[in-house]
C-alpha cells in the first residue's frame, strides 16, 4: 500500500499512531478476539484525520502497510486502499467527540455470545462489579453500567443511525454491542480504549458465568 | 524421510507448501485443536499431486520431513512414507474442485463437542452471526451456513461416500464434521482456508455457549 | 517516579522487592487474573516498611519506578507517588502478622464470579481436594477451608474492620474475597503467596465447574 | 542437590532422563496442569532405577537439580533429597511392568472436577470418540475406555492396593484418577506417556462439556 499524507500531518505523527495500533492488535489477536480476520481498529491523528486498518487483513500480523488515513466522512485519504466496511462507526465516535482518541472494535466469543443472549433486550446493565471502576467517569461498584445491544445490519447507515438516536436521548455510552457481532468502545488515548475493552470482556465473560451458575 | 520428487516438480514448490502446511500446523497446535498427534493437513503442489503430512507426527513439531508427496488417488510419490489414514478425504476435495489448494483436518475440544452434540440431527445450521461472513461466497449474516455432521467410521471409503452423496445432492458444503472426531474445511489457498477454520471454531463455540446459557 | 530511601533501607534490598512484585506481576497479568490495570502486589521490606504497587498501572509491564515504598500505616515514604487505593488491606496483614512478608491481590474472573455467587452465605467452603494441601498448616484434603466473602465497599476501614473481626473471632484466615471484586492472600515470602494464589483460584474454578456439572 | 549415581548408570543417561523429565514438565506447567507445585513425573533409568522429580518444586521450572535417583522400592539412590510423597505410585507401575518407561501425574481442573463427579461410579466410560485411538492398544471409536477413579487417601500403601486390585482382576488399565486430585498415567517411553495424558485430558474435557450440554 502507497500512502501519502497532507502537508499537515508528518509522516511521524502517522507512523506513531500506525504502530500503536499494530501493536495493539497483536495483543488483542493474540487474546483470540479477532478471529478470522474480523475487528477494526482507529486512532485519531489530527481534528480532521484518523488512522485506520486495512479491511481485510490479520489483526496478528499488521505493519504500517496495513493502516491508511482517512478523513472524518470516512475517505481515503492519499491512498487507493478500501478503508474497513465499518469506518462510519469509526468517524461518528471523533466527529461527535473532539476528545476522543481511539475506537477498537473486537469480536470475541464472549462478546458475541453475549449480544445474541441480550438481543432481545436491547441493553446489558452491569452493576455491582468493582472492575465497572476501569471505565472513566465510573467510581463505584454500585453504579449502572449500560451497554446497548443493537440489532446487526450490512447497512452501516442504519447503524451509525441507532447510535446517534442512543447519545441523542441523552444517555451516558461507553461502548455498544452490535448483535451477533461483537463490541466498540473508544477514548482518549490507545491506553485508555485498551483498559475501557479488556474491562468490557471481563465484566461480559463474568455476567454470563454468573447466568450460567445461577442457574444451576 | 526421503522425499525423491517427479521432474515436473521443482524442489522449491514442495518446500514452499510443506513449510506453509509446517508453520499452520504449529499455530493450530498453539491453539491445541491438534491433540495428542492428532489432526492432518494438505496442500495442493499442481493439477495431479498434493503434499501432505506424514501420519502419528506431532503436530506441533513439524520439518519438512514430516511432509510428504501424494497423488490424487492418495498414493505415495517419491517416498516409503506412509500418509495420514485418512488422506481419501483430502484428495477426494482437491479431485472434486481443481481450484481448491488447502485442506486442513483439526480436533479441537468444541470441535468434537459439537460432532457428539448434532450427530443425531446430522447437520449444524448456523444462523445471525457476522462470522458467517468470514466463509467465502457469504456475504450477510442473515444467510443460514449448513455444516454436516456425518456418522465416524473406520473405513475412509464410506466417509467418502457420504461426503459425494453430499455434493451430489447438490448442496453448499464449506466444511464438515465428523461424529465424535473433528472437522474437515478447505480453500482456494492456505490463508483462505486457515480463515475458514478459524471462522468455524468460533461459530462452533457461540453456539454451544448460547445453547448452555439459553438452557439456563 | 522518584524513591528516596530512608538510611536504614539499603537500594539494593529495595530493588530487589522491586523486582520480585514486577515478576510475579508480569506472571499473573499474563494468565489474565489483573484486567485493565486492577489489581496490587506488596512486600515487605523490614519491620516497619513495605513495597507496593503505585496505582493505576498495568500489571504486565510494572519496572522498578512503579513499586513505591511505605510505611505500615500505608503512608508513602520518600515519594510523592500515590500507593493503591486498597494499600491499608495490605499493611493490616503485615502489622498483625510479623513474619507474613508478600501480599497478593488479584482478580480473575473465577475469583469475581465465585465471590458474587456465594456473597449471601459469606463464605466458600473448599473440602475433598488434594491441592488444599497446597495451603501452608492443611496436611490432607479431608481438611475444610473456608475462604470468607466479605461486602464490597470503596470505604477501606470497613473492609479492615471486617477483616479483624474474622481474626479477632479466632477464626484461621488465609485468604479473603470481596465480593465482585477479587481475592487477597499472603504468604512467609513471594514463593509461599504465589502458590496459595495458584492453589486457591484453582480450587475456586474446581467449586465452580463442578456446581455447573452437578446441575445437570 | 548432590545426586552420586551408581557407577552402573552413566551421566549422560541420567542426565537425558533429567532433561526430558524437566522439558515435558515446562509444557505441562505452560497448560496450567501443575498449579501450586503439584504433580510429580518420572521415567526409568535402567531395570531397577528410575529418575524422579524432588518433592515440592514448581513444575515450570524445573532443573537436573530437581531430579533425583531412586529405587523401584522408592529410596533415594545417591542422594539425600526426598522423593515426591506419591513415588510408591510410579515404581508400582515399573515393577508391575518392565517394558514401561515413563509415569505423568498431573493436577489440571479438568481431572480434578471429572475425578470428583465420577468418584460415586468409580469409573469414568469413555465411548464414541476418534481420539480414544492415541492410548496405545485402541484401534477403534467403538471401544470403550475405563478409567478407575480411587478415593483419595494420605496413606500411599492404600493407593497401590486399590492399583493392584484393579489389575489383579485383570482389568486393562492406562491410566487412574484420585478423587479431588488427579491423572497417573504411563507409557513406553515420554512420547507415548505425553500422547496419552494429553489424551486423557481431551477426552475428559470433551465428557463434561457434553453432560452440560445434554443437560441444557
């Protein structure tokens, strides 16, 4: 892939986020959440640009070749390379959040699993969980965490749409399950997205245990 | 293991596929889908030979010289090696479709779980998930993916069989499981196919986690 | 981080517990037991001191400059990092036992869940398993172990309080959960508190797994 | 350690029975089957000796210092270090059987939890699977594989009674659990042991996946 980039934005600045989220991938490859070439991955890079993976290729084994720009309408910028088919969910977190960093959008068993078993009910409300500390802004156990599960489409339109009726309404969004699918969460900075994630499948993978248990 | 290959067949093609079947079957057996010297793996060399690997190795371990030439009828080439029990399986795939170029066979936990679970329905429908999309040809998750589960025998001939009667009815087929054993998937080339496992190990494991949980 | 040692504490005794908490760290942030930056890891230094996690960080990749050292009032001592949230859970064990000399917090997902399902009887009780012996004072497995579950709170002296009401009943404690948080066990040294966490989140997956089985 | 070898057993003999004993110990700790110092490993020197692991030591780490001589009435041989508490359960199987080369004894959660639900039949069945064939002798899915669970006992003389008893009746046997404990099981050489415990392991695990599935 040939990228070439704005006056704007140094090559630097590029290759940083390129590597931050190649390395992130390869974390989360080698947790088994992006199975069979599945997820997506962002970084912001500046007020008008992200980083994004290349549809298509193994989370494992990204290089920079394997990242391209694009603009916050979700076009390629400078290269011939066909951008992830979820790059709308990407640019609605930065269009609508100035402070938001990075988007990852993993696919693990646990997360799937756990949108088909609460499809129905178009919410998860997590509560009682110290880990529920790990997400920003939550300081207690005793707070509700909600995840929304919306239902899956090939039409991202009718995606980005929910998410917008969601944050329209007024309630708090960390992240959202999109049904038999997997999940999306964000925030400031790669560190940040990274902890908001690995405490998001932790919290699903122990509701589902707990569900299992409870009803033995 | 002395390998003395056909003149059409120039060393460095069979090297090429026995370390691509190696290098998957060490990630594979990382995953432990390949227990106790389990499991078997092929490539297609040209339109008349496949390399395959040699029977009881571990799979974990693979040289070249655990890989050995065949022709389609499962015949050794060049070798005294003896190939895998069960290469009619793989020959029979590179027979039926001249442009598929990988068959891999793995045995992993929920693989032989779901075998046992749906062998008396004879068939695993796999329905909703955005994972389906990782199997070439589909292209929505609201397509129904049909994996057949066939009675396990000793004798490879009416596996074969069962398989042909398959086809011959005219039905997709993108991969099957054996009762009780494991699962057989193939593509156009190593990485398709190793992207088709790796899609129906998942599928394979969410269906079984919503079955226990949904039972609760 | 910068760490001034008082006089009586040579650098090398300091680095040396330094080091001892990052191992151990990076071993059980690999097995997946510290999510999203939770989790907290201490030692004793001498009579009057410890080493201790600085908060906040993840657990896979602590160096030196992320152990800080205080005193067993949970003060900092020669810095101005601020120690974990849960510090005053790990000065009370050193203060009430002299020879106890590692602290271990974690918390996997098995430790999460076991301490939600048995939050109401406030306690799990562990008999029949070999590995109980693994527990420093259990001789057979015909032994009983009781692991108490003591109400999560973000208020530490509640937690102290009731810790030392347990002991103070004279019941033997090895180990405590809080509920839907973690567990914390200690030990005469790091080998001793590593092994009474490996045995302890074994047998809670064991409890779990087999009232999964005996349900059905 | 200081082992003195008699000078009817070379260095180099010991020495590579040492450093197969520790290699597959590393692989085994890797998978989480030796939690907490538990398990204990051995292979034959010559007809009346054989190399064992020192009681104690963490699996994952183990040296030639760590491996010791014995008799196969289980002295010490050489050495003043002690034998794992369990060796009279492996110089049982080298006496009873002289072409037998290597003993495993692993702790995983899945022996422990299958020893405790099936130590009210005092046998576990297996039947229907493929990978029944990897324990030398099976050559078909439709033979049925027996696997005795024993009450667990402190008492070794007990255990090696309940082993003799069972092969006294003349029972084919290829391995044994403990109840709340753990697998023995053996071989012609390391090779053929680690096939059968990783087996083992398989096939337990796939018989309680499948009774909480069935139960659903």
């Amino acid at each position: 892939m040939s990228q070439t980039l704005p006056g704007t934005i140094p090559a630097s600045l590029f290759e940083a986020c390129a590597d931050s989220i190649a390395e992130t991938a390869r974390e989360l490859a080698a947790l088994g959440w992006t199975p069979a070439t599945s997820s997506n991955f962002s970084m912001r890079v500046d007020a008008d640009h992200a980083a994004i993976t290349v549809s298509g290729r193994h989370k494992g084994r990204l290089g920079r070749e394997d990242i391209m720009l694009i603009d916050l309408d979700g076009h390629a910028v400078g290269t011939d390379a066909r951008p992830s088919a979820e790059t709308a969910l990407h640019t609605q977190i930065y269009r609508r959040w100035p402070h938001m960093g990075a988007v990852l959008h993993t696919h693990s068993r646990t997360q799937s699993v756990a949108s088909r078993l609460f499809a129905s009910d178009g919410v998860i409300r997590l509560q009682g969980w110290e880990l529920q500390k790990a997400i920003t802004g939550y300081l207690t156990h005793e707070s509700t965490l909600e995840i929304p599960v919306f239902p899956n489409t090939q039409h991202m339109p009718d995606l980005v749409a929910q998410v917008d009726a969601w944050l329209d309404a007024g309630k708090p969004l960390h992240a959202y399950l999109i049904d038999g699918h997997g999940i999306y969460t964000w925030g400031r900075d790669m560190a940040e997205t990274q902890r908001h994630l690995e405490a998001l499948e932790f919290l699903l993978g122990c509701e589902l245990d707990l569900r299992k248990l409870r009803a033995s």
